[in-house]
C-alpha cells in the first residue's frame, strides 16, 4: 500500500502535519471514526486545521463520510479513490463496520437546475458475520 504521503501528493495535496496525522488515523482503524473519535486519538490539531484538513481529504475523496443512525458522520479511507463517483456501502448496525460492497445499484437522476457532484449509496441492516454470529448461538 503506498504512504500517507504518496496518497496525499497523488491528489495534489501538501503532507501537511495534521493531513498525515487523521490520515493515518483513519487508514489504521478498522472501523469508521468520527470526528471525536479521530480527535482522541489526535491531541495536536487545533478545531480550525482540523475541520479544514477533513475538508480537503473528503473533497479529493481520499476519505468518504457516511452519516450513521445517530446522525454523526464517521470516516473512512478510499481505498481505491473511487473512481466512479457513486458508491456502495453496508453499514453493520451490530459491529458498527462500514463495507464496500459489488452491487447493481441504478442511480437517482437529480431534478432539473441541480448538479450531482457524487452520489452515496449506505445500505444499513446486521452483516453475514454478524448474522452467522447470531445463528451459531
């Protein structure tokens, strides 16, 4: 897998301290983290550097949000940049893990005057790990 660093040149961004620092805090949880979650585990980043470098993550789509239930948006790396700009994603309620997942999806078609600039797709329900889990109980 290629560096933080290469990750953020490749999209035309500076290696700044706090990019590299959510980046690789991102990239090494399993799970999706949200903002709180990411500044636990970061003490140094001020509110400002830290809203404008997730701000420049997600518009280069190095990251991805994803807002949960609970209305809280959590992060997650791109592992491929996603190229198309519509993605699918399941999101296990049980495990709180967020897959990409290979399906058909048809995208909406945005009214008349809009621009669609990506599209999202979350689909939330229990996982097949989680759904084996409980039938093996």
């Amino acid at each position: 897998m290629e560096s933080v660093k290469e990750i953020l040149h490749r999209n035309n961004l500076k290696g700044t301290s706090a990019r590299i620092a959510i980046l690789n805090t991102i990239i090494g949880s399993e799970d999706p983290l949200s903002e709180s979650d990411i500044k636990k585990r970061i003490h140094e980043i001020d509110r400002v550097t830290f809203y404008r470098s997730i701000k420049s993550l997600l518009d280069t789509k190095i990251i991805q949000g994803m807002i949960t239930q609970g209305k809280i948006i959590k992060y997650t790396f791109c592992h491929e940049n996603h190229s198309s700009e519509t993605a699918v994603r399941f999101y296990c309620t049980e495990c709180k893990k967020l897959t990409d997942v290979e399906i058909e999806a048809q995208i909406p078609v945005v009214p008349q005057g809009y621009t669609e600039k990506t599209c999202s797709i979350t689909i939330t329900g229990i996982c097949k790990a989680c759904n084996n889990s409980d039938e093996e109980q």
